[in-house]
C-alpha cells in the first residue's frame, strides 16, 4: 500500500487533491445515503402495500372489542298464565373507582345516605380487585324505592356513584313452587367448566335447580352483541355495530298455581309432599313437598347464616320429598296387587279370604296381623280394599310370590324413576330376589313376601311415582310419562306445545278388573266399611281412594300402637292416594303426610281437600 | 452604563447586518422549516388536538432557530480555533455528568441551576468539530496514526454516553466521527478493515450492554415473541405504519394513537402516526425531503474552501441521515429500540436545538465559502 503513496516525508498538503477526494466522498456518502433511505422507503412500501391487509385488520382487531350483551331470560308461568318466575327491574348503586377521589371516604359518607353493611363494604372490594378501574363497581344491590329516591336528592355530592337498573329473577310465589320452578344462581367455577362461553358470554346467572335447570336451554335466549371501539385500557369508546339480544322462550307449565296452593295449604303447615297428575295425559298439576323455602334468597347468593339454617333445619326444606323422598307405600299398594291377582288369574272378584287377625306361615312361627283385632272375617277383594285387610293380601303376595309381583308392579312404574322432566328424581325401590341377593348377598325370605302384600318391608317409593302408579290405574292402564312443561312460546311466534310426551298402552287385559278395584277403592271413601268414609262423606262426586300407613315403629308385641305415646318424629307416615271422579278421573293425586300417624286420618283429608279445590266451582279452565 | 450602550450597540448592528445580508442558504433553510412545520402538524394529531404539546414544541424549535442564526454569522476560522477548547469542556461536562448527573435510570442531565441539560447533546457537535480539527492540518487521506489518535477522540465522549446509558445519543456522536474520517478519504479497504474490526468486536460489546439494551437487540430479533412485553411497541408501530396503506387514514384519524394502543407517540414514535395518517405517499414526501437536506448540505460542505469546513459540514449533513435511518428502521421493525427521534419531527427540544445549531453552523460554512481561512 505505502508504494501507491507518496512517501511519508514528502507528504505535502494537496488542495485541489484534497478537494477532490472530498468531492468524490461526498457523492459516494450521498449515494450510499440515497440507497439506504430508498430501502427505508421499499420497507414502508412493504409494510404500508403489500401487507397492507394483515395491519389493518391487526389494527382493527386492536382498538374493536366485542361486547356480549345478555338477553332477558324466559319467563316461567303456570298453564292459567300467572307468572311463576318473573324478571323485575331494580336498581344497584355503583361505584367508578377513577371518578372518585377518595373511595373509602365515600363509602362512609354513603351510609349516612343509604344502609350499607360491612358484607357489602366487604363484596365491593372483592369485585373491585377483579375490575379495571374504569368499571363501574355494585356497592349495595336491590335498592329500595326510598333508598334511590333518597340517593338522587344528593347525587350531587357524589360524582362516580350512579344508579344503575338491571333486571333481576324474581320468584312472585315463594316457597310455594321453589321445589318446582327452582331458582337461578350466580355462574360458579364449576358452571363455567361444563359450559359453552360462547353461548354464556356476557351471563352471570344460570339455572340451578328445577325448571330453570331442566329448560335451562330454552330459558336463555340468544345472546347480542356489541362491537364497541375501544382504547388500549380496554375502555368503551363508543358503539359501532349492535346485534340486539333475543329473549328466552316463555315456559308454560302445567302447574295450576291456585291448585298448588290449595295443596300446600291442605297440609296445615305438616312435613310431606303431594303429586296431583291428570291421569289423562301425564300433567303433573301440582307438586308440593314441604317445608319450602324462598329461593329468592338464592338468586344473587345466599348468606352463609341462610343456607346453614336452611341446612340445619329440622325438616330439611331444602330436600324434596316429592322427587326425593323414600316412603313404604303401605296399603297404598293393596289396589295395584289387587288388579295383579285378577289379571294373573289368582283371584276372581268373588274369591274370598278369611281375615282371623292372625297371619302364619306354613312352619314359620311369625305372625303378621290385620290392623283390626280379632280380623274382619270372610272377605272378597272388594272389602279387602274398602277395610284395608292384610290377611287378604299376605295371602296374595305368597301366592303371587316375590317374582310375579315385582314384575307385576314394575308396570306401574315402581322401581324406576318415572321420567318427570324435573332433575334429581330417585328411582324408589322395588325389590326381587335378584336385587337382594346382590345388594344384601342374602337368600330371599318367604316372609318378605308376605310383608310386600302390604306396601312394607324394603319396597320403597317416591311420591311422584306413586301418583304415576295411580294416574296409570285411574286411565286404565295406559301410563303418561308424568310432565311439567305445556308450551314453551318465544316472544314473537305463537306458543309452540311441548313434544308428546311418551305413553305406553294398556297391560290390562281386562276391563272388568280395573272395575273390581275401582269399586272398592270408591268404597274406601263412600261404603259403610270404608276405612276413610268419614272424608268421603258429603262430596258431590265420588272419590276412589286408598290410604296407607308406612312404619316407623315397629311393633314388638301385640300391644296397640299409640300414638300419643310415640314421640312426632318417630310416628308413621301417613299416605293417601286417590283419583275422582272415579267414573272419568281428571285428577289423580298422591300425598304423605309425615310423621301424620294414620293414613285414613290424616292423610286423607289433605286429599280431600286437593280434589275439592280442583274439581269443585269454581272449575278450573282446562287447556 | 458603557457596557449595556455598547451591547445595545452590538445587538442592532448585527440585526441591521442580518436584514441586509441575511446569507442563508434559503433551499436548506426552507426544506427544514418544512421539516418543522410538518412535525408541529403531527404532534397536533398524534397529542389528540392537545395545544400545550404543540406551543412547548414551537417554543423550542423558535429556541433552535434563534441558535441557528446566531451560528450562521459566526465564522467557521473562530469556531474552527475554539474547537479544542469546546471540545474539551464537553469531556469535562460529560465527566461531571458521570459523577453528579441526574435523571430517572439513566444520568444524563446536568443541573446548572438555572437549567437543566444534556451535556451529551453538546458532544453531538464538538465531536465532529474536534476530529475535523485534528485532521485539517494533516496530508489526508489520514495515516494508521492519525487514525488511531482520532479514534481515541471519539472513544472517549462516546463511551462516556454510552455509559450513561444513552445507546442511541452515543451511536449517533460516534458516527459522526466516523464520518468525518470517511469523508477525510480513509481508503475503501481500509474502510472495509475498520467496519470488519467493529463487527468482530460486537459480541464483546454484548457483554458490556445493559440489560434492557440487550432486551431491545433480543425483541428486534423476534418482537412476536413477547407481543405484551418488551415486543409491544415494535408491534404496535408495526401496525400503525402498515394500516396506514397507500393514503392513510387521514389527517387527524390515528386510531394507534388516539387510542393510546402505539408508546411514545408524540416522541420516539411520532413518525409511525405520520405514516398512519398520511400513507406511503407521505413517507415518501418526508424522505424525499429528508434527502434533499443532506443532499444540500454536502453540496454545501464540497463548495468549502477549507479542509475544517468541509469536513464538519459533510458530517453534519451525513450524521443527519442516521437520526432517520435508525428512527425509520425502528419503526419498521427494521431496526432495534434505540431512543433516536425523527430529526425535527419528534417532540422534544433537546435534540431539535442541536440539531438546528448543527445546522447554523453549515449555514455559516456556506456564508463564508468564498472566504479562505488562513492556517491556523
């Protein structure tokens, strides 16, 4: 390199070279200037045309957020059209954390305004952890006429608090239909796994029980949406695009409200349940299991106090015995092997039986009673329903034999859930030789049988079941799944029927049989041996019933059960089944009445009363 | 009472002079009030129509191009043999800096007192002038020898920044230099030797970065990445210049900006609205015009007559084009973070005050070219 050069000591300075060799760095420096500010240019090029499309849809995708907007939920009402679950406006106070300058001072001046308790003060924080500062956070909910009219006088002195309406469920009758018609809750954690977020955006209830759980698709409604522009906080600017909200569809039950009522009212504030089904298509008029209870409380979560007094109370409120509950049938059952003797050709009407108070089994040295001392002498099976004679029965049962008679009685619907269309339903039991052998891994013994002719012994079942079984007597055998749902009606169409609901027809072979029974069933309640004529008396149209005590003494000794002696809790359950009129059975019901000791006399008038409140003026309007 | 008659006297003469012969290269003059005005439209846009932003900014720019035209009538022979004084109170600035300087994780202002200021900002200037100095008396193109004494005088302001740390202020004062010796005629393989030094050094220079400096080498690798994190602004910049198409979105109608979706955008990304707002087509005006300031002032700096001038105002006019290249290049993913603004178009004065001294002083190179300086 040092050749090309001058050397060193005869390095001079060269103006015009020096000139020169700027003027040619100049230009190179500017050109490579130029090309790299052309690159900056291609890369805008590239960014600003050719991926054009990707960016701007990025950056659409930036600043537009979808917003759900819920719709109203479906309202619930009875099949006369009174609303059983409602949506009613109210208003909760909320707070903007950014709007407001010092929280807790505020929150304390609130109170002089308004009641706020320390588990409101205690919520707002929770909820205010999970929201930006820019939301609007509930202080107090349900606000009362006074409260809001109060806080608008001195919204003045409160900037970032406002009023907010909303609407929220509201169940008009209470504890009336809570078993029934449910309640929604808030969306838990557990919700959210089994959901669709799509379906549940915007959501912050469910249905969580009952109709409201069961219909739950077709209470909901399809929720809108909102495309809001939005700032990088995430705070609505202002609404570009609306998709409004389609409310629920409607629910039409077939629940008569007033008849419910009456039901509920016939219990006299006793324990126990009712099922009253027309037994010509399955709907299930009223269902009633008591003690209720409020299922406001639940809508916008209950109180720990609440739920563990509900919890804790002595007849269990929240468990509905209708669907849930486990009782002996006891005599109840006598009709439904009475028909099983005729129509298996083991009895003839005229077949008689010699009642002597006393039972024994062939080399078996127990002895299994008639609830009359000293027995009710020769009986066909017409006066063994009308007296409720077990000797008759004990009888039929061992001739019968286990096998025959579960099979038999699984017609009716023993046994198995019967397919209401309310969760939770127990399947009762209707035992066999089988079922004990698996579950007890014992043989199974010739004197449970005997005790099966008269509704005892491990035979169990559900109110709701046994008012199926007796609807399926009532219409001659055929058996309508027993439902609730009538119509479901969206806001703009016409009321669209529930789907046909399945029946099976006829097992009886002959007609003559149900005849046998029914008559004696109607001389339980009008005959002069009946054991309820006292509670037939005076109806203008004629009731076929059945009573039946289920056990919860069990009696050592010959000694009388009595029943000032047994403490209320350990007394019997009283049962009562009966359909009128018995000639073109519109209602057929059945009920327990626990811890109610006597089926005839405490079970009965309660049936009476229900069967009165429908049948009698004023008429319900039928569908 | 003398002294102020004789300052009054001073001021009007020099006013009076200025009028008459105002001496300015008026194509440089008007493409960078173009430049500024442009910057003022943009920040109306991109501060949301706020006018305090827009008034602090013409304030400053008003600042600068008073700079500018005091500059203009200084000769480049008195700047030219204050150079070693100037330069060596920067040093001595930046030094104090070091050791009692102020600011929020980076130290980089002085507090005089009466104001406060980045010394680093002095150096932008002083280096350029001080490696010209150096070189002017010499034979060039420079020898190994003088080549290494002017890296020594680079090294030790640049350093200093860097230290600070000011990655983009440091890189900027270092190129200067480094102009200064292209345009002094370092031979093209020589050129190629130093370059290829400098890219061998750099993963020894990793090991001396900072970690947020090597995050902003790592997110320019792969912004995707951390879309939330360290990625954000690089992506969201992205977006901005790329949803701004052919036309863009019109003036005023920035969503990345308005709805504060785009960091920093009326400083370091104000460049990325003005490409949202205005499209390709606009990019392509600014750049246009970008390279017809530079274009203008190396004409400037090869019409000199003296070796000092040239070389200062070639690296002035150069220096200018890697605030662009490097603002440009980040906001197109093009290039890493490094707090370079967009010259004059950025919010912020410290940079448009030296930037338009920068300018002052090719302003008075061009007054005084048919003005050969005696040898100092």
């Amino acid at each position: 390199m040092l050749r090309s050069r001058p050397a060193l000591s005869r390095r001079i300075k060269d103006g015009a070279h020096e000139t020169l060799l700027f003027r040619r760095r100049a230009l190179a420096g500017f050109t490579i200037i130029a090309c790299c500010l052309a690159v900056l240019l291609g890369r805008f090029f590239q960014l600003q045309v050719l991926r054009h499309d990707e960016f701007n849809a990025r950056s659409d995708a930036n600043r537009i957020k979808i917003r759900p907007l819920p719709p109203a939920r479906g309202l619930i009402y009875d099949r006369n059209g009174v609303v059983l679950a409602d949506n009613v406006p109210q208003y909760r106070l909320e707070l903007t954390p950014e709007q407001v300058d010092d929280v807790d001072a505020t929150l304390q001046r609130l109170r002089a305004v308004l009641s706020l308790s320390d588990e409101d003060i205690e919520r707002f924080r929770e909820l205010r952890r999970l929201k930006r500062n820019f939301d609007g956070v509930p202080v107090r909910l349900q606000l009362s006429e006074t409260e809001v009219a109060s806080f608008a006088v001195q919204r003045h002195l409160f900037p970032g608090v406002e009023i907010v309406p909303y609407l929220t469920r509201s169940y008009p009758h209470r504890e009336l239909l809570a078993h029934v018609v449910g309640y929604v809750g808030r969306i838990d954690e557990g919700d959210r796994e089994r959901l669709d977020p799509a379906r549940y955006a915007g959501f912050s209830h469910i249905g969580k029980t009952g109709i409201e759980r069961q219909y739950e698709d077709v209470l909901l409604g399809q929720p809108g949406y909102e495309q809001v522009e939005t700032d990088a906080q995430g705070r609505a600017l202002r609404v570009l695009h609306r998709v409004p909200p389609r409310q629920g569809s409607h629910v039409r039950l077939t629940i008569d409200a007033r008849l419910q009522e009456a039901t509920a009212k016939a219990f006299d504030g006793r324990p126990g349940a009712a099922v009253a089904i027309d037994p010509r298509n399955g709907e299930v008029l009223a269902l009633v299991s008591l003690p209720g209870f409020d299922p406001n409380l639940f809508i916008n979560g209950i109180s720990r106090k609440q739920y563990a007094a509900l919890l804790n109370a002595v007849y269990r409120p929240l468990f509905n015995r209708a669907l849930q509950g486990g009782y002996e049938p006891g005599s109840t059952a006598k009709p439904f092997l009475g028909l099983a003797g005729l129509e298996l050709g083991l009895r003839t009407a005229n077949s008689t039986v010699v009642s002597t108070g006393q039972f024994r089994l062939e080399g078996a040295s127990h002895v299994w009673r008639d609830w009359k001392r000293g027995g009710h002498g020769r009986v066909n099976l017409h006066e063994a329903i009308a007296q409720s004679v077990n000797s008759y029965f004990y009888q039929l049962a061992v001739d019968l034999g286990i096998d025959r008679l579960a099979d038999y009685m699984s017609r009716f619907g023993f046994g198995r859930p019967t397919g209401i269309d309310l969760q939770g339903e127990a399947s009762g039991l209707l035992p066999s030789r089988e079922w004990k052998l698996r579950v007890h891994q014992k043989p199974w013994y010739p004197g449970e049988t005997v005790i099966a002719g008269i509704g005892q012994g491990y035979w169990i079942v559900t109110p709701v079941q046994l008012a199926s079984a007796l609807a399926t007597l009532a219409s001659d055998g055929v058996r309508h799944v027993p439902h609730l749902l009538l119509s479901t009606q969206t806001a703009r169409d016409a009321p669209r029927p529930a789907a046909i609901h399945a029946s099976t027809p006829s097992f009886v072979r002959d007609r003559a049989n149900l005849v046998t029974v029914r008559d004696g069933m109607v001389a339980v309640m009008h005959g002069p041996t009946g054991t309820a004529r006292a509670v037939g008396a005076g109806s203008t149209y004629r009731i076929a019933g059945k009573s039946g005590t289920a056990q919860r003494y069990t009696r050592k000794d010959a000694s009388e059960y009595d029943e000032k002696r047994v403490a209320e809790h350990l007394r019997h359950q009283a049962l009562f089944v009966a359909y009128a009129p018995a000639e073109a059975p519109r209602l057929a019901v059945a009920l327990v009445v626990e811890h109610g000791s006597s089926g005839s006399k405490a079970a009965a008038p309660v049936a009476r009363a229900i069967l009165d409140a429908y049948l009698l003026p004023p008429p319900a309007p039928m569908p | 009472m003398i002294l102020s008659e004789r300052i009054a006297y001073e001021v009007r003469r020099f006013f009076a002079r200025l009028l008459k012969r105002p001496r300015l290269d008026l194509p440089l003059l008007g493409g960078l009030l173009a430049l500024c005005l442009i910057g003022l439209a943009v920040l109306y846009s991109a501060g949301g129509g706020s006018t305090t932003q827009v008034l602090n900014q013409s304030a400053r720019l008003a600042l600068g191009f008073a700079v500018f035209v005091l500059l203009s009538r200084v000769p480049p022979a008195i700047l030219r043999d204050w150079t070693p004084w100037f330069y060596a109170g920067t040093v001595a600035l930046l030094v104090a800096v070091a050791l009692f300087g102020e600011g929020r994780g980076a130290h980089r202002w002085l507090d005089l007192g009466v104001l406060r200021f980045q010394p680093s900002e002095l150096a932008k200037l002083a280096l350029p002038m001080m490696v010209a100095w150096q070189l002017h008396a010499r034979v060039l193109p420079p020898t190994w020898s003088t080549l290494a004494m002017s890296a020594v005088l680079i090294a030790v302001p640049a350093l200093l920044i860097a230290e600070q740390p000011d990655l983009g202020t440091a890189l900027l004062v270092a190129i200067s230099g480094a102009f200064v010796i292209f345009l002094a005629g370092l031979s093209w393989p020589r050129i190629g030797l130093v370059v290829g030094a400098a890219a061998a050094a750099a993963p020894i220079g990793w090991q001396f970065m900072h970690e947020y400096q090597r995050n902003r080498v790592r997110m320019f690798l792969d912004p995707e990445a951390d879309p939330l994190g360290n990625g954000w602004n690089i992506i969201q910049a992205k977006i901005a210049v790329g949803s701004g198409g052919f036309a863009g979105k019109g003036y005023g109608m920035s969503t990345q900006a308005k709805l504060d979706f785009l960091p920093e955008h009326t400083t370091d990304f104000i460049f990325a609205v003005f490409s949202e707002e205005f499209g390709v087509i606009g990019v392509a005006v600014v750049i246009a015009l970008y390279i017809f300031i530079i274009g203008r002032g190396l004409m400037i700096a090869a019409d000199a007559r003296d070796t000092y001038s040239r070389l200062l105002a070639g690296s002035i006019a150069m220096t200018f084009f890697v605030y662009v290249m490097v603002n440009g290049g980040m906001i197109t993913g093009l290039m890493p973070v490094v707090g370079v603004p967009m010259p004059l178009i950025s919010y912020g004065g410290t940079s448009a005050v030296s930037l338009l001294a920068g300018f002052g002083v090719l302003q008075s190179i061009h007054a005084h070219r048919r003005h050969a300086l005696t040898p100092s």
